[in-house]
C-alpha cells in the first residue's frame, strides 16, 4: 500500500510508546492506516522521559516501522504531552477601563498576551495549553464579552503547564531520532474530545484516565476545560502491590489480569478459594481480594479528591473512565462506591467512527483513545504531500499545508498545544502589544479628528447664523427708515 496522504501521530505513555497513521474523511470518521507498539517502562516513567537515548531508539523504531507499512516516509509528526510532567493552574488578568469603553477584539487579545506572564511565577514551567474559562465585565460573567460597555475587564484562564526540564528532554529526543515535530498538543484534552459526548461536556462531567503509572483527571462544565490535575498512581501499582506475593512483576499482571476485580462483595467472597501463584503456590482469595481493592481505594478517592468542590455537585454528566485501568471488573461499583455518583460510563471506544483492520483498534478497550484523539487532532499532511480536503479533510484547506509549506502565523498567533520558546514569545507579546497600541493611537487620533471637523462646522453654523441675523437686522432697519 502506498499511501501519499496521512496524519502521524505519537504518544509517549509510561508502559509504551504508540505511533499511529491514519486519514480523517469527509463524514467526520478516521480510516486508521497503520499502528505500532513498543515497551517504554526502561525509558519512561509517569510520562516523563528519563532516557533520551532509549527513548530517541524507540521513536526511530516507530517510525521506521511505520513508514515500512506505508511504503512512504514521514516528514513530521503530532505529538502528545501528558503525565506527571503537566498540570493546571488557574490565572485572572484584570483591565480598568476609561468610562464608556467597549470591549474590542484587541483588548481581549491584551488579556490572552498578559496571561502568558504567568510563567514569570513559575519559572521551572512552560505554558503548554490555556483554557479559557470566562470574562469578568465589570460584575457580570460572559463568555464573549466583545461589544459590551464596561469600566473594568477580567479574563479567567486555566494554564496548563509543563516542566521546563522535560520540555527539553523531550524536544531533544526527537532531535536525535531526526524527527520533526508537528505541533506539541495537549494529550488529555485531545483525548477528552475524542471520548467525551458535547452533552457531557456542556452538564458537567469528570473523565478520569487509568494509566498503567498516572491517572488524569479532567472537569469540564459548560463545554470548558476547569480543571486538570495528574497523580502518580495507576495500574502499575496494583501489580507491583500484588508481586509483594514473591513473584516477578511479568506473573503478577497475569494474575491481576486474570483475577482482579475492582469490588467484590464480602458476601461473595470464598474463603476456600485459592488462586495459583506458580506450580508450588498459591494465594488466598480474600488476600488477593485485599490487595488489589486496597490499592484501588486509594487511586479512586485520590482521583476524586482532585474535583474541585464547586462541582461535585454538579455533574450532570457524571464520570467518565477510559484507559487500560478502566477494564478492570467491577470499576464502576468502586467508583460509586467512593464518590457517591451513580452516573459512570466506561469510554472503551472514541466517539467517532473509527475504521481499520489493526487488533488495537478492534480491541476497543479503551487504551488506544488517546493516540486516536492525538491523531483526530491533526490537520497537516505527515506524508509531504499537499492536502486536498476531498481526500482527508471535512472542510479543504486552500494551499499546500506541509512542514515547510504551511502559511506563517500572524503576530502574536499561537496555535492550540503549540509550545513555543521563551525568545518566541515575547516577541509575540511584543508584538501583540505594539499592535494594540498602535490601533489605540490610530482610534484616538480619528476621534481627535472626527472632533476637530464636527468644531469646524459648529463654527461655520455659529458664524453664518450671526451673519444672517446681521442682514436680517440690517433689512429691518431699512425698512423702519423708510
């Protein structure tokens, strides 16, 4: 198969690195064209590259591989960032405004630009994504305040930020494989519009991924990202919990794939049951029981307690699970049992069609959703190729959209997960700034001007009244002397 048009897609996880190749089409589903899978436990920990080297080999690896199942190169990749390495952070920029000011385009692009100064507070952190929550006009919230009167504006932003050590890291990888990159995006966000429903979003929901070392929690009310916090704790745990039996990590994911289960009602355990450990051993049921829901407990109610209380409350939309840890038995009893929240869907599957003939994707388990996601947010051509929009794209794009071939960003534009350096943007917010200037100063000088004409009438008006008034008086008087 040689396939001149397609969008690539990497994600780095913590139990391995997944590459991905694939076409969108024009009734909104996604052709997948070729997967490839390898082990990053070595390499990777939580989502954090600690091995460039390794790490470097392995994305060499991928996409060799893929372009082996292509029969074409790749000329850039989408990647995902994720893990222990991001979190939100919640910012409020505020501007006093003359009186009688209207909010404009500009202004709020002030706002956006004043909000990237966050990362002068957190100077080990890069800004990788920001959620706009809402604007404050004067005391009232709107989610699009251009044209409202206002004495006083207030933009509330959600960053979400990444290490500045493993920004590097990462970057560096990619240098060494002789890869380039794409766009930098934001992995639970792209998987979160891969998974969750509009109406899920817009009532309220919490979509928690189970990794095999992190699990992400992300809120969302009003179709808008609230909340995004990553706790060092997943499916790993659980088996190296149950290795504590004396057996090797590899035995004790068998036994907790085979056995495990989220909840079991103690009216249903035996306690003359016993599970194989090796051909000498065996563990107790009840003790297995123990271990695994032990460690479950503390995973769910952490998870739980990184919701902010403003929503507990509600959400609507209830929780949503996804991930490899969301397959375990019973995982929706545990959570209820610990969060109170009776609504709990299991996203084992994107909620776009999906079409290709790869094990993964049939799997529908829910651990592909994120490179899935990663790859429905793409929109360049991996392959070199122009993109005609007929082929790949709902709406086509005008021009050739490859790695050297996409139209320059304006001033001060930022694409969506773009993470740009620091020299980058403050020439952006320079920019941004020299720009809202200079249509201040163009605005006050048509209003000076618009002023001065509408003085020079009223003052041809005041001196033409005063001349007809001087003729119609000299015309009286004539006429008096007559």
């Amino acid at each position: 198969m040689v396939a001149k048009e397609f969008i690539v897609a990497i994600e780095l996880g913590s139990s391995k690195v997944t590459g991905i190749a694939g076409q969108k089409n024009l009734d909104g589903s996604i052709t997948v064209l070729a997967v490839v899978k390898e082990p990053s436990s070595t390499f990777i920990r939580k989502g954090v590259v600690y091995n460039i080297d390794k790490t470097a080999q392995c994305l060499q690896s991928i996409k060799n591989k893929l372009e082996k199942q292509l029969n074409t190169r790749i000329t850039q990749v989408y990647v995902g960032v994720g893990g222990q390495s991001v979190r939100g952070v919640r910012n409020v920029v505020a501007k006093d405004l003359p009186a009688g000011a209207i909010v404009t385009d500009a202004m709020i692009d002030e706002l956006i630009y004043a909000n990237q100064e966050v990362k002068h507070q957190y100077p080990d952190q890069e800004i990788l994504d920001t959620s706009t929550q809402e604007y404050k006009v004067d005391t009232q919230l709107q989610y699009d305040p251009v044209g409202i009167q206002c004495s006083r504006l207030e933009g509330n932003y959600l960053n979400i930020l990444q290490r500045k050590s493993f920004y590097k890291n990462f970057n560096k990888c990619f240098e060494v494989a002789n890869i380039t990159i794409a766009e930098i995006l934001n992995a639970p966000r792209a998987l979160a519009e891969i998974v969750l429903t509009e109406a899920e979003r817009r009532s309220g929901c919490v979509l928690i991924d189970l990794g095999a070392d992190t699990t992400t929690v992300s809120v969302y009310s009003k179709n808008i990202l609230r909340h995004l916090a990553v706790i060092p704790l997943g499916g790993e745990n659980i088996t190296k919990d149950i290795a504590t039996l004396q057996m090797e990590e590899s035995d004790a994911e068998k036994m907790k794939l085979k056995y495990a289960s989220a909840f079991t009602d103690n009216n249903e355990i035996d306690n003359t049951l016993k599970y194989p450990i090796d051909q000498d051993r065996q563990v107790e049921s009840r003790r297995f029981i123990e271990i695994v829901e032990g460690r479950l407990e503390e995973i769910v109610e952490n998870a739980w307690y990184q919701v902010p209380s403003e929503y507990c409350q509600s959400l609507l939309g209830g929780i949503i699970l996804t991930g490899g840890g969301a397959n375990m038995k019973n995982i929706e009893q545990a959570f209820r049992n610990h969060t109170q929240i009776e609504k709990i869907r299991i996203a084992k599957y994107p909620t776009i069609p999906i079409n290709g003939g790869s094990d993964d994707i049939k799997a529908k388990n829910g651990m592909m959703n994120t490179v899935l996601g990663l790859l429905a947010k793409g929109d360049y051509n991996c392959a070199g190729g122009s993109l005609t929009g007929n082929d790949l794209f709902e709406q086509p794009r005008s021009g050739a959209e490859t790695a050297d071939q996409r139209p320059a960003r304006k001033a001060g534009e930022v694409s969506e997960g773009v993470v740009l350096s620091e020299a980058e943007k403050q020439k952006a917010a320079e920019e941004a700034r020299k720009k809202a200037e200079d249509e201040a100063a163009k605005k006050a000088a048509e209003e000076a001007a618009k002023k001065a004409e509408e003085e020079r009438i009223r003052k041809e008006n005041s001196k033409w009244n005063k001349f007809k008034k001087g003729i119609m008086n000299f015309g009286k008087k004539l006429v008096e002397d007559e």
